[in-house]
C-alpha cells in the first residue's frame, strides 16, 4: 500500500464531514472531482482517486441518516434506479466470468498496468486483467453514491446546497483552467503536483499553434468534456434567473475555455449539445427562461455574424487561420495519430461484440474511443439495455410541481448536465466509467420524484379518502375588527392583509 499527501487531506475531511452539518458532505463529494488525476492510496495496483476515499465517510454519513432502508430505497423496485441493481449483478459477474469464458477468441486493448508486454501497443488475446477489478471497484462506488446522494438530496436545503456546491466547483474548475493557460505561457506547470495517480498526463502539448489546456486533469479533451457538464447546469441555472452575475460569468468563461482547450471532442459536443439546450423545454419549470434562452441564442448568433464581416473586412488572414485551425482540430483529427489509434480501438471493440456473441467481454477488459462501444463491449447487448432504462428513467423523470421552485431548477440543471456528460461521453469515452459526477446528476434528476412519492399522502386514512367531501363544514376565516376611528381605506386595507397567505415562491428569479 502507498500512501500520498492526498490521502491525508480527505482522511482528515471526512472526519470533519462525520461532525458537521450533513450538507458538508456534498461540498467536499462535490469539489474532490476536480482532483479526478490526483491519487490517495494505491492498492494492489489499484489507485483510489480522492472521491472513492471519501465515499467511505459519505457511506457513514448517510447510514446514519437513512438507515438500509433509505440507502435501499433508490434502487427499489419501480423506482427509476431499480435497473442500476441488476445492471451491477451483470456488470460484475461478467467482469469475473466473461474474460476466462472467451480468454483468447478475441484481441483487446487491454486495460491493465501487469501486461504480458508493456510494450506492446496493439491488441492482445483476451484474458482477465487488473481492469476488471479496478472498473467494478469504481462501478460499485457509483452506485453507492447514486444512493447516498438521495439521501442527502431529500433533507431540507439539499438542493439549494448541492447548487452552491456546483457553482463552487464551477468556479474552480474556470480557476484552474486559467491557472493552466498563463503557467503554460510563462512556461511553468503549476497544476502539476495534482497530477500523481500515474496515468499518462498530456502537458504542454500544442494543436495549430495554441497550447492545450487540461487544468486538473490528464489531457485537454477530459477537462473539456469535465468543463461542458458544468457549463450545462450553469446556464441553465443562469436562464432561471438564479444567481444570474454568477452564473453567467462563469457559464461565459467556460465556454471560453471550451473554445480554446483546442479539443476535438469539445467542438462537436458543444454543437450537439447546444442543440439540446434549444430544444428543452425550462419555461415549464420558469416561464421566463424561454425569452432568455431566445436573447441568448440570439445574442451568440449576432457576435457570429460580426466576427465573420470583421475578419473579412479587416483581417483577411485572420479568417484563413482560423479555418485552418478547425481543419486542423476537427476535420483532419481522422488522420493525426492520435485519430488513428482511437479509431483502431472502435474498430477492435465491434470484433469483439461480433466474436463474444453479443455477450461482452467483461467490465473493465478493454478500451474504446466511445462510451457507447465501451458498454457494448464490456457488458454486452444485456448491460447495454439495463443501462439504456436507467438513464431514460432519469432524463424522464416527473419533476413534481409542488417541489419548491428551486430545488426544480437545480433537477432540470442537473438533467441538462446529464446530457452533457453522455454526449461527450459518447464521443470520446474510453470506458465504461462515468465518474461519480456523472451518478449525482442522476441522483439529482430522481430524488424529487421518490421524496414526493415517499411524502404523498394517504389516499385513504379510516375509510375517507383524500377528495371525499368533509362531513363537517369548515369554520369560518376569522377577520380583525378594526377600530371605529379607522378609515375606510385603511379597514380594507387591514383585512386584505390579514387574509393574505405568505408564498413560499421566492422573490430572486424575478429580479434577475
């Protein structure tokens, strides 16, 4: 076992985390993404990022506040987790028994650090490999967070904090992408004593003349990927009116940093996804947010067209740059190095749908260039649909509408993130691991819709059911008697106040 400076920090967190207010929790859960490259513990040749250690303490946490049964509850039959139980029974037998079942009918890029020969870099026969043990480790912590996350989401304030807890990550997550772009400038990698899990780090590297930015993590298009998740709750966050100076700085300034990390994947998933975020539907949860979203697109369409007739007009040589930029990053990525061995992998992952009989050949065997090939190869055409279910029934879960409007706003934010996560995720997705980020946006989207089911009431109680008509009129609404020597303006004025209700809708989205 070795143990990093890491290690430390989120021991000592999650003891912190055991003796605060609950809500801690989701910060420390929430920011330690960011530290997705950095390693705590390393055992048996499996390296535990910050969020996997801290799960032991989430775990804790949410044991004592739900009990088995408000940890079972998400994974419950007819609940929208319900297929995640039968997708890890899957997702775990496979990873044990398919690579001995099919060992050499097939070749692999295997995913392994105890290769046969480390220098190989083509496939190899199929056999079991560290991977297997590693991607169910990080398969199961997934699921365990999906249920805490439900948990900690159903107490009062949940969302609100799980809200600031993204925006905090937001920032930093900007933060340190800027950090990454002037250190690379003045030639200093100042983030790179976060990097120590021992993966293959891509620092430094340049694409048409622009240094790739990576932050935190290993190459430009992880961080990209990780920054276009963010940037999906904070916009949409931004055209509910919450927060909007926030939460339109830091949408802008991700997608800037998108713009320039110079990666591939971010291009097309920036495309595919601002095409959902036309289509979504947010003025049902705020009816504002539908003529925001029309100023927003056409505020992007307008800056377009005026940077097109610039460079025409005044920097001829700018527009050529620029087209041989993308020509470079997008339209000629097939033919760089890098565009070959991704499509090798693609390639080598149908085979090996083709040679196992559509079973898969195990959590965890081998690499892809997509998430959708990855969960086909590994888990087979049976993980694919269990899986396929589960992330329908979030993205289509009823966001309940006598859920306070803002814990509505965080859940179609966070589906919105969920979408993002799948579409770069399917462009460029080398395995079956999502992350746990991926896992609290699924909590997030379904949590409102079990905690109405839980909270409903009775439609029965002692024989009368909730729309029978009571037996007993109700009493009267008690007005104030007003004094003799007020006014009439003043008396009506009196009794309309005391017959008011206070609403629970708060005031800020309409003042954004």
């Amino acid at each position: 076992m070795e143990i990093q400076v890491f290690a430390v920090v989120v021991l000592v967190l999650g003891m912190l985390a055991l003796n605060v207010e609950s809500h801690w929790s989701m910060y420390i859960l929430v920011v330690s993404w960011l530290f997705a490259a950095a390693a705590t513990l390393t055992v048996g040749g499996i390296t535990l990022p910050p969020e996997t250690l801290f799960l032991i303490f989430l775990f804790i946490r949410a044991f004592n506040m739900g009990g088995p049964a408000g940890l079972w509850r998400p994974l419950a039959p007819g609940s929208p987790g319900f297929p995640l139980v039968w997708l890890a029974v899957v997702a775990l037998i496979g990873a044990w028994f398919l690579p001995r079942a099919f060992a050499g009918a097939t070749n692999v890029f295997a995913i392994s650090k105890d290769a046969a020969d480390p220098n190989a870099v083509g496939p190899v026969p199929l056999a079991p490999v560290s991977g297997n043990l590693t991607q169910s480790v990080y398969f199961i912590s997934d699921v365990v967070i999906y249920c805490c996350m439900t948990i900690f989401l159903a107490r009062k304030d949940g969302y609100r904090h799980l809200a600031l807890a993204m925006l905090v990550l937001a920032g930093l997550n900007v933060v340190a992408g800027v950090v990454d772009m002037v250190g690379g400038a003045v030639g200093i990698n100042a983030l790179g004593w976060i990097k120590t899990a021992g993966y293959t780090i891509h620092d430094g590297e340049e694409v048409g003349g622009l240094r790739r930015i990576t932050g935190t993590f290993t190459e430009a298009s992880t961080y990209a990927g990780f920054t276009m998740q963010l940037f999906a709750f904070t916009a949409n966050m931004w055209l509910f009116g919450y927060r909007p100076r926030l939460t339109g700085l830091i949408a802008l300034a991700s997608v800037v940093l998108i713009m320039l990390s110079t990666s591939t994947t971010a291009y097309v998933g920036m495309v595919a996804y601002l095409m959902v975020l036309l289509c979504s539907r947010d003025d049902r949860i705020w009816p504002h947010a539908r003529a925001r979203k029309g100023y927003l697109f056409a505020a992007v369409g307008c800056l377009a067209i005026l940077a097109l007739l610039f460079s025409l007009i005044f920097k001829p040589g700018m527009l050529e740059s620029v087209l041989g930029f993308f020509n470079d990053t997008v339209m000629a990525k097939a033919d760089s190095d890098s565009g070959r061995e991704r499509g090798s992998w693609n390639q080598q992952a149908i085979t090996n749908i083709i040679d196992t009989y559509g079973f898969g050949i195990g959590l965890g065997s081998a690499r892809t260039s997509s998430f959708v090939l990855a969960l086909l190869s590994n888990l087979g055409f049976a993980g694919a649909v269990l899986f396929g279910v589960f992330a329908w029934n979030c993205l289509v879960a009823r966001i309940p509408v006598q859920a306070p409007l803002l814990s509505r706003m965080v859940c179609h934010s966070m589906r919105q993130a969920m979408f993002a996560a799948l579409i770069m995720c399917s462009i460029a997705g080398t395995m079956f691991n999502l992350g746990s980020n991926f896992y609290v946006f699924a909590a997030a989207t379904t949590a409102l819709s079990l905690t109405a089911r839980r909270m409903a009431p009775s439609r029965r109680v002692n024989g009368a059911s909730d729309g029978d008509v009571p037996l007993v009129a109700p009493a009267p609404r008690r007005q104030t008697r007003m004094s003799p020597k007020a006014s009439g303006k003043a008396a009506h004025l009196s009794l309309v106040e005391s017959g008011k209700r206070r609403s629970r809708v708060p005031a800020w989205p309409n003042k954004g």
